[in-house]
C-alpha cells in the first residue's frame, strides 16, 4: 500500500524555529529541513550598501625613527635616518593605505580615531606628515567630526615648528602623546635619552600651546629609581597641568640594553614590591589631584580628555595597520606587518602588503581578548560581553569571578543580574591580573 506523506504545512515548519531564530523541534522528524541560521524570517531589511561593514574603524601609523635607541626600550627603531629615507617611507604609507583602502573595501569605514605611534614620529618633517595625513583624506572618504587624531613625540624632538605644523595637517592634530618617562635627570641619564628635565617642561608647554590635550608617559621602576626619584618625577609631572598621566611599569626584554646591563650588574631595577609602591604613590597622587582613571594605568584630569583610540580597540574595533611593525585587526582577522623596515617598503613598493603574520579569531579566542583587553578599562559591561560572544560571562566564570570578588579584586555593580564588572582599588594595582584570571578561566573552559 502506498502512503502519501502530507506535505507539512508552512507554519508548522515555521514553528521550529523560535521568534529568535533558535531551533526549538530537536526530536528525530525529518521535517524542517535546515538551510540557514538563523531562520532568514527573522532577518531584517537591508540595503544593498549595508552589506559591507560601517563598523567604525581606527587608523595606526607606525613611525620606526627614533633620535636613539633607548637603553629599556626592546622595540626595532631605525636610528640616523636621513631626510631621502624617510620621504620613501612616507610614499611607502601612502601607497599602502591607498592599496587597503581599495582592496580591503574601507573607504567608507567611518573613521573614530588616527594614531601616530613609533618609533618617534615628531622625528618627520612637516611635509612628510602632510603627505600620510592627506593620504589618509585621500583615501577615507568618512573621518568622524569628532575623530581623535594623536600624535606621539619625544620631547626632545618637539620643537615649536614641529607643534605648529600639527595644527595645519590636512586632518588637525586633536592630542599629543609624550614619552616622557623620568622628570628626574639622573633617572633619565641611565636610559640613554637625550631629554633632560628643563628640556622636557619646554616641550611640554610648546604641545599645550597648540592643543589642550597633552599626555605625557612615566615609567615606574627604571634603573637608579628611588622612592624619592618617583615622588619628584610625580609631582612635577602634576604640575605642567597635562591633561593626562599614563604610568607604564617597565618591562625588560632580552633585546633592550637594560638585559645585558643587567647581566653584567651593571644597573639595578627596582623589584616588583618596590615598583608596586611606586604605582601605588602616583595613584594617590593623582587622586588627590583630581587627575581620574580611564585606564588602570591613565589617570586624566578632572576625568576630561578621555582617550578614544586605545579603548576602541580594546572593545573590539578594528584598526587598520599601516607601516613596519604596525598590529592590527580587520573582523576577525589579527595581523601585523613586517618588522624590518627595508622589506616593508619593498613590500609596499613592488604592490603586495607587507603583511608578515597573523591569526584568525576563534569564537573563544574572541571571549578572551574582550576580557583581557577590555579590564583594562577597569570594567566590563556585562551586556556587551553577552552581546559580542552570546553568553553571561558572570555564570560563565562563576566559579573566577566569586574568588575574584572575595578576594577584593573586584565587585559586581546590578544586584541580582549584574550588569558590570568593576575592577577594586586593589583590581587597579594589579593591572592585568584580573583579565589575566578571568581570560584564564575561559581558556579552561576547553
Ligand atoms: S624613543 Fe621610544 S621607541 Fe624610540 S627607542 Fe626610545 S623608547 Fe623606543
């Protein structure tokens, strides 16, 4: 005998799939043959331009050239540039972010944020960063009315004529960021840095004569600090009335001069305990200051002239790298350029990016980077980490975030659905530990 299956009526397939899209029929049937996820009916209208992102982007430039190479500092610098390198490297960038522009669809990426980092880029003339900056108007046809533009500068290459050409640039120079990293001269000489104390208040005062916002970076725990020395450093870093105070704790890698030296004993660095009061001295100062955390490690006056281009990326926006060395993100995808400049720009030059390695986001690697990166804004949203990876990182990682909280680290502002997490005083000492512990957690999560 024949048996005519009925053919299943529409709704009833429809009925397998909830308003939110998520299958609800999991029994052994073979109705509801699956084509997509989720379920096109719960899809929105759409144009035809919506489908390439409008997601914000970020643009970082990185400068190799540096006056010196400083005796802590582990990065690849190019030192004793002449003018002809340089102009070929500003062509390089030029080519590159026109080719990214095209081939990477960006052009009409709204841009939040341009970052000149290096290296040192106030070691380039004034014509050379209006050649990238026009390149940049060139190629982005949408730079945000609000779009922060900094611009790094060792002191001691931040002349009056260099500030004044920031003001000019096709796109306006909207913060400026010194390395600073001593105010106390006999710290500064162990670092091979040119700056001396006088030199730097200058160049301190010459940036704030063409924006308000000034950064300048200090860095705890260099060789020959003292209590004394930080607390000099501190105060007088308080008084040029920057708009904002970064702290760095240094680091020493086995490229930096401070690796050999300290092998030969030749220098001593404060230990980790020291380095702590160190941290923990400025941040009372700060705060006493009015000078308020936007960072666990940046503190800003009176909480104005919050920074935009490091806290985008840290919340997952993507940035566009162009020059040697340069990191970025494009969606998922994490790469970095080349790190020798000479076969960046012969990358560049024969037509090919100069990208040299890089790695595809998984979904749980994405969990990871949004709370590793993103305590370092001292708080997570709750909502938005659910919105970004689809699940509650409180029940998540109950078991971390109960040790985390008992152990004061941090508290859960909300009650009964927390909707933040908040890192404690003692969560801003210690820096990355509670991202480190949490990103731990969803690791182990298999
Ligand atoms: S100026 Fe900055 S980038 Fe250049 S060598 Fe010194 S620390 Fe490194």
């Amino acid at each position: 005998m024949t048996v005519i299956t009925p053919i299943t009526p529409i709704k009833q397939e429809l009925k397998q799939v909830s308003r939110r899209g998520f299958i609800t029929n999991l029994e052994g049937s073979r109705r509801g043959f699956i084509t997509n996820y989720p379920n096109p009916t719960q899809w929105n209208p759409l144009n035809e331009t919506d489908v390439m992102s409008r997601e914000p982007l970020n643009i970082y430039v990185h400068i190799p050239f540096c006056a010196q190479q400083c005796s802590y500092c582990y990065y690849r610098v190019v030192t004793g540039a002449k003018r002809d390198e340089m102009n070929r490297y500003a062509d390089a960038l030029c080519q590159e972010m026109a080719m990214a522009a095209e081939r990477y669809n960006l052009k009409d990426r709204p841009i939040r944020s341009i970052y000149f980092g290096g290296g040192t880029p106030t070691m380039l003339q004034r014509e050379q960063l209006e050649r990238i900056t026009q390149g940049i108007r060139d190629n982005f046809n949408h730079i945000m009315p609000n779009a922060e533009f900094t611009i790094e500068g060792e002191p001691v290459s931040m002349t009056q004529k260099t500030a004044d050409a920031f003001r000019d640039l096709p796109i306006p120079v909207t913060r400026i960021s010194m390395g600073v990293q001593s105010l106390d001269d006999d710290v500064v000489k162990h670092t091979q840095r040119k700056d001396t104390v006088d030199r730097v208040i200058k160049a301190i005062n010459i940036a704030q004569s063409v924006v308000p916002n000034v950064n300048i970076d200090l860095m705890s725990g260099l060789a020959g600090e003292t209590m004394e020395t930080w607390q000099n450093s501190v105060h007088r870093a308080l008084e040029t009335g920057v708009a904002s105070i970064t702290v760095y704790k240094t680091e020493v890698y086995a490229n930096s001069q401070y690796f050999r030296d300290l092998r030969k004993s030749k220098i001593r660095l404060p230990d980790d305990d020291e380095e702590l009061r160190y941290f923990e001295y400025a941040v009372d100062a700060f705060e006493k200051a009015n000078y308020k955390p936007w960072s666990f490690f940046a503190y800003t006056k009176n909480g104005d002239y919050p920074h935009v281009h490091a806290p985008s990326l840290w919340r997952g926006e993507d940035y566009l790298p162009l020059g040697t060395s340069a990191f970025g993100k494009i969606g998922d995808q994490l790469f970095q350029n080349s790190n020798d400049p000479e076969k960046y720009m012969q990358t560049i030059e024969s037509g090919h990016f100069a990208v040299n390695r890089g790695h595809k986001l998984t979904c749980q690697d994405k969990m990871v980077r949004t709370v590793l990166v993103g305590m370092k804004l001292m708080k997570l949203d709750l909502d938005f980490f659910q919105q970004a990876t689809g699940y509650r990182l409180e029940k998540l990682c109950a078991p971390m975030v109960n040790e985390l909280q008992e152990n004061g680290f941090i508290t859960l502002n909300g009650g009964e659905k927390p909707t933040e997490l908040v890192m404690t005083r003692k969560g801003i000492l210690h820096g990355d530990y509670v991202g480190k512990q949490l990103g731990r957690a969803l690791q182990e999560l298999g």
